[in-house]
C-alpha cells in the first residue's frame, strides 16, 4: 500500500522492513522522527530508547552490531561530533549484523548552531554514505545500506537534509524481512582494537575503500539520466529534486545516491559527454573536489554557494539565467520569530537573571530563547554542554573576578546528555561557578521526548529517574537547591545567595513545560483596564499572550495559560483573574 | 500541470494538521503530492511554513516567491509576509485574527494598518475570513485550521467534499472529532 511519510518516518518503515531489532538515539531536529516512528512497531520485533547522549547510542548499536543484530542510531549533525569517537573505530572493527547511522544535516540551519557538512564524516571515518532525495528513497536506501553494511564489514552513514527528513512524499509499504540474528563468536582481532590488532585493520579499512569505490562505479545508487543535453549535472539528495524541477529535459543527470566513496570512471564518463558540467552540492565541495582531483573539469562553488539550501530558483538562475516575478507587501513586515510559549516555566529564570544583570552561559534547548529580546539574558550559546563548562573557562579566565555575577543555564536532559561532566569539572577544579538546571520533565525543543531525568522511556513507560540534586551532589557540589522559576522572589533570593557563596552550586528551577498535556492550565488573566497605568512592567517579561492593544495593555485570551508570572510584576494589581 | 499550495501561520496554529488533511485529499485522489514542513526551533511561535504540491510529477517539495497557486494564511500579518510567493494569477485565503510577534509586544515595530486593503490595491485577488469566530462557535479555538479547510475545500472544488470529510476524519483525532467536523462545515458556510 502506498502512503505519504515524511523522510523521517520512510527511514523507520526501512529500518522495520530490514529486520533491524535495536534503535538508540538522542534526539535532535531534523531527525528526531525517525526513532519515534520506529518506537510505533512492535518492541519485541524492533527495540527502540533514548540514549543519554549520541556517543552512547552509537555504542550501543556498535554492541548489539557486534552481538549479531541489525542496529541503528540517528542523530542531527552535531550529535555525530558527540558520536564521531565509536564512529571512527567501528570503522575498524566492522560489524556482525548491519549496522546504519542516520545523521540529519540542517542547511539553513532551521534548528542548528551550525551548517557542518556530515559527508567529511564519512569520508574521515572511511566508512560508505548514502544520501536520498526523498521518502521514497529514505526507505529503498535504509534497506540496501544494511545489505552495504554487511557485504563490506562496515558501519554505513544514511545522510539526510531537513528538506527530505521533513517533506512527505510517496511510500510503498513491504511486508517486514525476519532477520535472524548472527552467531557471536569471540574475535579478539576483529573486535577488541590495540595497537597491534588495529594496524592489521587498517589496512582492510583501506581494501574496503577500493572495493567500495569499485562498488559505487556500478551500484544502483548511483544513476545517470542522459536526455542528449550538452549540460551535465552531477547531484545528490534534495538537490537533484531542486535540479530536475529547474532544468528538467534541459540537463543530462548523474545522480549520486553514494556520496562516499565517489566513483571515478562513472563520473569521467559522465563528463566526457557534456560541454559543461555543474557539481550542485549544498554546503560543502565534496564532489566538486572529488571530480577536480580525479581531472574533471567542473562548474560548482563558483557559481554556487556553501551557505545554506538551494532551491530550484538558485539552480535556475545560475545555469539558465530565469527568474520568476513576483509581488511583495508594499511595507517592512514586523519579523516574527520564534518565542518562549506563554506559561513557559523558563521564562522567570530569565528575567530575574536579566534583572540581576547577570552573566549567563548558555546551552542548547528551548531556553535559548531566553537570548531574545526583550530578557535578551544570554551571553553565550556554543554547543550541548558548553554552559557549564564554559562558565567553568570563563571563571578561570577572569580569575574570580566574575564568580558572583555569572551563571550557565542547562535543561535537564541537556545536562544528562553532556553538562554533568562539566558539572563534575567545577567540583573537581574548585571554580565557585553556579549552575541553574532549567528542569521541565522533558526534551523540549525537539517535540517533547521523554529523557534519562523525567522517569520515563521512549515508550511512556515508568523508568529510572535521575535525581538531579542527589547527583549534584554525589559529584562533590554542597550547595544544592529547588526553586520554582515562576515564584520570582524565590529565584531572585537563590540566584543572590549562590552568587554569593564562595562555593560551587547548583539550583534546580523545577517545574515542567507549560505544553505537557499532563500540566492542568489556570484559566486565562485579564487586564482591569481602570487599575492598568500603562506602566508596561508586564510586558518586559516578553509573553506572547501580553501586548499592546488600542488603549492599554491586553492579554491574549486564547494564548495566556494562566501562569501567573505577570502579576507578580504588576504593582496596580490590575492583571486579574 | 502542477499546482502549488501553500499554508502559513504562526507556530502552535496547527497549520501540520491542516497540511496533513490536505496531503490526505490530494493522495487519495490519486495524484503525486510532496508536502514540505518545518519543525522544531521555528515553532515556538516563530512565523511557520507548509509547502504542498501536487500533480504528474512533482520533483521539488519547496515552493518559493512567485510560484504559489494559493496560499492560506492563519494569520493577518503573515498573509503580508508571504503574499511575494503567489505567482501571477495566484489567490490569498486569509484568516483575519492578528497575532502580534514579539517586536510589536515590545514596541519595537507596529503592526502594518489596512493589510488586507493594501494586499488587494497591490492586485492580489484576496478572501478574507474570520476563522477564529467560526472555529470559536464549533466549539475550540483550536479549530481554526479545520475551519480553513472548509474555506478552502469550498473554494476549490476540485475535489469532492466527502473525501475531504474523510480526510478530516482521519486526520484529528477522534476526541475532538466532533467539534473539527462542525468547525469543517462552518469553515465552508464562510465563503
């Protein structure tokens, strides 16, 4: 039967119809669906868990692969840096059942603090590449990665954009394949890598390149559309859907499905047909350099750029000069980014810390949002767990002098997935840093998964709960404390008296996000327009609910969940329930 | 011939439900569709996109400026954002509810005046509706996207208005079935 599935989901029905039978994963957008989706089937057929962070979600796949299952990890580009450590050895070690790592890059960055290319991946750890263009392909490519995997010995990367994991297109569903689980037989070279066993593998890892390349001249992946045009276009994933859609019968095409290892004579051969050929690759020039190293002549990042996507109108205009006419709004149009919700617990952590004027390190989550205007109350954001190892840096760098006025804020599952081992760092190296864990139950950024802290599995059912305070201060923190972060004199009072202890701490801002469907809402605050003076205290907490409205201040009746947080800065009493 | 619909709002409107209705239509009509969204980060109340085409063949999911046959707008202000991707000939549906963005809340920037006068002066063939009181009268705010689709499955035709029924049938779920179905119906008495 035929069905509309996001990319994301046409990677789970893939990984289901191959047999796969263990899935771990952190989550990270563009990629977070493909786990959940796999989490719909049968759990005795298809195990799927969050992981704590990619490193360990790797390993875990590297240890069920190893076992003699087909296993599986996803994860968003950054989350492969985390995972890149198993990653380069598995390279080595290979497999016992198949094993395939999804990485979703985000170009554009809808949702990402870079645009890193994951293909380098793939070509550091020498291991094979797929990339689809579309649903379709998402599923036809996850199944013949597992056959790559274990035909070759080696960990396979199924490379995904935001536009082919979050687009739907067409899907034909199979009857699932019953994988039998392989033997486990110990294997001391193969499996455990010193020095002198890793040495011997190299030199297969280098084989299985040549054999792979040898492979990728000939493979189905890999597919050439000759419509007797002198152009050429050499592509791949979404970017051969832009192309077609731009040039059509206008281009001859080679369409890599493998981006690595890149074939060499199916690409001279290509070229040897067309007057002019164009590389068009989002991001990097990974094929561009490719073709130039092996003596083709190319047209590419000249001519395009490494920022960002490419759309159809890109590709048109560089190759056939066109553009479409349109017609804009005759006035500048507010921007509308994104928000803290209304009700969002995080929201009064933010403003007492930029009430304070405190420096604040910042993390990865919905909470960096608190980095907007109006709280605009971070200095920093680099990457999962930087906030407190980076609060941990600065402290040290300005050699005190910044212990009493800065603090990193980190969400729960951000601090299991990589703050603790900063957290340990300023316990060990005595940097009298404070740390606030904004804990709301969940992962929230990536559409609510359930984590390591908040006592439940991927599944909704009861798990291990990491107790936050006992950890903190296992490590070696004494000062450990909750505050509700929409009690503001309370966060006010906590935030001043860590300041001013000259000992590390933790607070914990405990209260979970305000879109749970378990957090029962107040009904909706109104404004009493005779007691509103128009001050605007109200409005620097920066709800979306609160705005101006012809007179006076008004309050969104479909949007204000009853929180609270405003009246507490209403000095009139006017906001009323 | 392929057609190009877009459906824009503000992040937590529920323009993926009505994107996923839709998408439900086209494909049990029998006709290639891609449908392109945006998650995470931009939904938090950011200003949110949905691109659906459909047709023989379709190869790009992404629609750009110029290239819409129609878009419906959730919201007042992004009707103006979004007006530059109709193509020549190409229709607005617009919600009239306004939404303020945080540079309006702070002050930073107004609201624009007289959008919808200015949107049909620049020769953009414009309906305006005021789903939010439709959806309201079925029962939940939350409905103003199924009452968009009734606007527009009323609007165009082409397909007919049991499959949209079904597709709305299958698409929310069954608790607040009963309220999408009214908010359905309302959707299409607007226009």
């Amino acid at each position: 039967m035929s069905k509309l599935m996001l990319g994301n989901q046409a990677v789970a029905r893939g990984l289901y119809e191959a047999g796969v039978s263990v899935i771990s994963s952190y989550p990270g957008t563009p990629s977070t669906e493909i786990t959940e989706f796999a989490s719909k089937y049968p759990s005795d057929k298809i195990y799927c868990e969050w992981a704590p962070n990619e490193k360990v979600a790797c390993e875990t796949a590297v240890g069920a692969s190893i076992s003699g299952a087909r296993s599986f990890c996803a994860m968003k580009h950054v989350g492969l840096n985390v995972a890149a450590d198993p990653l380069f050895t598995a390279s080595y070690t290979g497999v016992n059942g198949g094993m395939v790592i999804a990485v979703a890059d985000d170009p554009g960055m809808h949702s990402s603090q870079n645009e890193q290319d994951s293909r380098h991946y793939a070509i550091g750890a020498k291991v094979p590449c797929l990339e689809p263009s579309d649903s379709k392909e998402c599923k036809d490519f996850t199944l013949t990665a597992y056959d790559i995997s274990e035909k070759f010995d080696t960990p396979v990367i199924l490379r995904l954009t935001t536009r082919v994991s979050h687009s739907q297109s067409e899907v034909e569903e199979l009857e699932p394949t019953e994988y039998a689980l392989k033997d486990y037989n110990k294997d001391i070279a193969k499996y455990v890598m010193t020095p002198a066993n890793a040495i011997k593998k190299h030199v297969l890892v280098e084989q299985r390149t040549a054999a792979l390349t040898e492979y990728a001249e000939s493979c189905a992946l890999n597919v050439v559309e000759d419509t007797g045009s002198d152009i050429g276009v050499i592509t791949s994933g979404i970017c051969y859907q832009y192309a077609k859609e731009a040039l059509g019968d206008k281009a001859n095409y080679l369409k890599l499905g493998m981006v690595n290892p890149l074939p060499v004579k199916l690409i001279k051969d290509f070229a040897a047909k067309c007057k002019t050929v164009y590389v068009i690759e989002e991001l990097d020039d990974v094929i561009e350099t490719h073709c130039r190293s092996i003596g083709v002549d190319v047209v590419g990042k000249e001519k395009f750029t490494y920022l960002g996507e490419y759309f159809q109108s890109t590709i048109k205009k560089v190759i056939l000069g066109e553009t479409d006419s349109f017609k804009e709004f005759p006035e500048p149009i507010p921007v509308r980014p994104p928000v803290l919700c209304a009700g969002c617990p995080h929201r009064g952590i933010f403003y007492i810390l930029k009430k304070l004027g405190v420096t604040v390190s910042g993390d990865i989550g919905c909470y960096t949002l608190g980095s907007a205007a109006p709280l605009s109350a971070m200095d920093t954001t680099v990457c999962m767990g930087a906030s407190v190892s980076g609060l941990h840096g600065f402290n040290k760098g300005r050699r005190g002098e910044y212990e009493g006025k800065a603090v990193a804020v980190i969400g729960d599952s951000t601090f299991i997935h990589s703050g603790v081992t900063g957290l340990i760092n300023i316990a060990y190296n005595r940097s009298n840093s404070t740390v606030i864990i904004l804990d709301n139950s969940i992962t929230g950024m990536t559409g609510h998964q359930n984590n390591p802290a908040n006592g439940k599995n991927i599944y909704g059912d009861p798990a291990a709960a990491v107790d936050l305070e006992a950890l903190a201060r296992a490590v070696g923190i004494n000062s450990v404390r909750v505050v509700d972060p929409n009690d503001l004199a309370a966060v006010e009072q906590a935030v001043k008296e860590e300041l001013a202890k000259p000992e590390p701490s933790v607070i914990i801002a405990r209260r979970p996000c305000a879109l749970l469907k378990t957090v029962k809402h107040k009904p909706p605050f109104k404004i009493n327009a005779d007691k509103c003076k128009n001050c605007k205290s109200c409005m620097r907490i920066g709800c979306p609910a609160i705005c101006w409205g012809e007179k006076h201040v008004t309050i969104d009746q479909t949007l204000c969940v009853g929180c609270g947080l405003c009246t507490q800065l209403c000095k009139f009493g006017a906001i009323e329930e | 011939m392929n057609k190009a619909i877009m459906i824009v709002g503000v992040g937590g409107q529920g323009t993926l439900l009505a994107s996923r209705i839709l998408g439900n239509v086209l494909i049990s009509s029998g006709k290639q569709v891609k449908v392109s969204e945006v998650h995470g980060m931009s939904q938090r109340g950011g200003s949110v996109v949905t691109y659906i085409k459909y047709g023989d063949e379709v190869y790009s999911p992404v629609i750009e400026k110029g290239q819409a046959d129609i878009i419906i707008s959730f919201e007042l202000l992004e009707a103006a954002r979004w007006m530059s991707y109709l193509k020549e000939g190409g229709e607005l549906i617009t919600n009239t509810q306004r939404i303020s963005p945080m540079p309006v809340i702070t002050g930073a920037q107004s609201y624009p005046e007289n959008i919808e006068d200015k949107i049909r002066a620049a020769g953009v063939k414009l309906t305006a509706v005021d789903a939010l009181a439709a959806a309201e009268k079925a029962g939940s705010s939350r409905s103003v996207n199924v009452v968009l689709m009734g606007v527009l499955s009323k609007l165009h035709n082409d397909f007919d208005k049991e499959l949209w029924e079904k597709a709305v049938e299958q698409c929310v779920p069954t608790k607040v079935l009963e309220i999408n179905q009214k908010a359905f119906a309302l959707g299409r008495e607007l226009v």
